[in-house]
C-alpha cells in the first residue's frame, strides 16, 4: 500500500465523511484549537529558551519554568494532533502531496524529540556546557517555529 492509498483510504472512512459532513463551525474550531494549541506549545518553549539563554524571565531558573510548562505543551500538543486530524481526515489526499505538509511531519518529530529528549537537560542548572545549552535551546525554539510556519503554508502551497 503506498501512501497515497492510505490517504484515500483516511479519506473514504466513514469518520472522514462525517468529520467532512460535519458543519462549518467545527472546521472553524478545529482550526481556533490548532492555533491555540502551537500558542501552547511555542510560548512556554520560548521563554525557557530564552531563560537557557540567559535573558526573559530571570526570576525563575531555566528548571523551574521547564517543570512549570509541561502542563501547557502537553496540553498544546493535545490540541494540534486532534484538531490536526479533524482537519486532515476529511481531505487526506489533498493534504498529501503537498510539500508544505511532508515539510510539516518531518519537522514535527524532530522538534518532538529536542523537545522531550533534550529540553529537560539543558534546562538544568547542573548542565555544564552553557553554550551548548543555549545552541539547542535557540535551535529547538526555531525547530517549533518551523512547524508553525511549514504548517501555515500548506493553505498557501498545492501540490
């Protein structure tokens, strides 16, 4: 089964047909809780990039504001990967061939595992080499703001 085929066969589901069906003011939710959702993601990010860095909010450590945001990129990603598929499933084929969208599901497991597999670390007092601290944490920060840009230019970009 190609990919192709898959995303046909997301999009003749019966879930994609009702999601499809479904009226005007869901598509519009679903895309107010997907903004609100990268909101959620990239706010608290940022700000503990920039505390990694050594500026923004220098009242708390880079630590504390990691711990205190879990809650809310948990919570945006919640919102991106539901909303994300309601949106998606109804026109599946369309989105596919798009190179903005393959641009968007490459990055987002990259940004994914920076994130979890490194965010916590570098947030660290104890972690010893700052500058390789601030390197991935500025990374990371443009890694998530790539998303969200692969992710508006899909409505600009067709296949």
């Amino acid at each position: 089964m190609t990919t192709i085929d898959l995303f046909k066969a997301v999009q003749g589901s019966d879930i994609a047909i009702a999601f499809g069906n479904a009226p005007l003011v869901f598509g519009i939710a679903a895309q107010l809780f997907h903004i609100s959702g990268i909101v959620l993601i990239l706010t608290p990010t940022l700000l503990v990039a920039l505390r990694i860095a050594g500026t923004g909010l220098v009242d708390y450590s880079a630590a504390q504001l990691e711990r205190k945001s879990r809650v809310y990129v948990a919570t945006g990603l919640l919102f991106v990967v539901f909303s994300g598929l309601f949106m998606l499933i109804p026109s599946a084929t369309l989105y596919q061939p798009n190179p903005a969208f393959q641009l968007k599901l490459i990055l987002l497991p990259v940004a994914l595992a920076f994130h979890y597999g490194f965010l916590a670390r570098i947030a660290k007092e104890e972690f010893s080499q700052k500058w390789l601290a601030k390197i991935i944490a500025l990374f990371m920060a443009l890694l998530w703001f790539a998303v969200g840009m692969a992710g508006r230019a899909i409505g600009f970009l067709a296949a």
